[in-house]
C-alpha cells in the first residue's frame, strides 16, 4: 500500500488538506538551476524553518472550496476560493504533470505540476470524494448518474 503523503484533518464542518512541500533532495533533482543566488536563498530559508514547509492546502466545506499553494522556490503564496457546486471537475491532468480543475464557467486550470503523479492522483482522488460529500443524495439517481428505481408511470402498478 503507497504511503499517503498528505494529511487530512475535520474542524467542524470543514475538511482540510495539507500537503506537504517534498524532501529538499528531491525538490533539488527537479529544479534547475538557475542561479547560485536563488539556490543560497532557498537553501538557507529552508534551513531556518522549523516544520516541513507548506507546499498546498485546500479546505472544503458545504460552500466553499479554497486552496492556497506555496511556490516551492521562493515561497510565493496563491491563495483562491471558489463555490464548491461550481467545481465540476478535478483530475491528475491526462497531458501533462500536475492536478486539473475545472471550474463551472470560469476556469480550467493545472495546478502542483512540480508534484509526482502519484501523489496528484491519490490527491484528487481524496479532493473529489470530499468536494462530492456534501452534495445532497438523490432519491432517483445514484452517484454514478444511473436510476436506482424505475417508477411506474402513473396510473400503472
């Protein structure tokens, strides 16, 4: 079973999902280098944090979805928030590295593309169940959009 490199915690009605910034090993095979500058810089901010730096967090509740991201390099911060109803779509992207979203009339999106596939898709995976947790069930129609009972038509038996 793949270690999950993610945490997810419950505050309330809130689902929080914090990931982690990778090793600085691994961070350093993936970056190039640029220059000697940048790299002293983000050597030396990485060794004076005391916990393992935030690489994303999303937080989900019955009305919002909001993630902030951490550029890796010099620790920029993005932070967005959309209705959760409008998110219609969350996946590791099929042409490319990194985590696809699709936003209901506004965006589509790929986000962490530094970030293994693996991760992505256990990520979105996780992501998805709890976007879709608080839809409310449908009577007629089961989560993967097929009826559950035929109705007779009315007047039949």
């Amino acid at each position: 079973m793949a270690e999950q490199r993610f945490l997810v915690s419950y505050e309330g009605d809130c689902v929080r999902v914090v990931v982690p910034t990778p090793p600085l090993i691994k961070r350093m095979q993936q970056m190039p280098f640029k220059s000697l500058n940048l790299m002293e810089l983000y050597l030396e901010r990485l060794l004076l944090q005391q916990e393992t730096p935030l690489r994303a967090l999303f937080e989900i509740d019955a009305d919002r979805f909001r993630m902030i991201l951490v550029a890796t390099e010099l620790g920029e911060r993005i932070e967005t928030e959309w209705p959760r109803k409008k998110i219609v779509a969350m996946r590791k992207n099929r042409y490319g590295h990194g985590l696809w979203i699709r936003v209901q009339g506004t965006l589509m999106e790929t986000y962490l593309e530094d970030m293994d596939d693996e991760l992505i898709v256990d990520l979105s995976a996780e992501l998805w169940k709890m976007i879709r947790k608080y839809d409310e069930p449908s009577t007629d129609v089961n989560p993967a959009g097929i009826e559950d009972t035929i109705k007779p038509r009315s007047g039949q038996i």
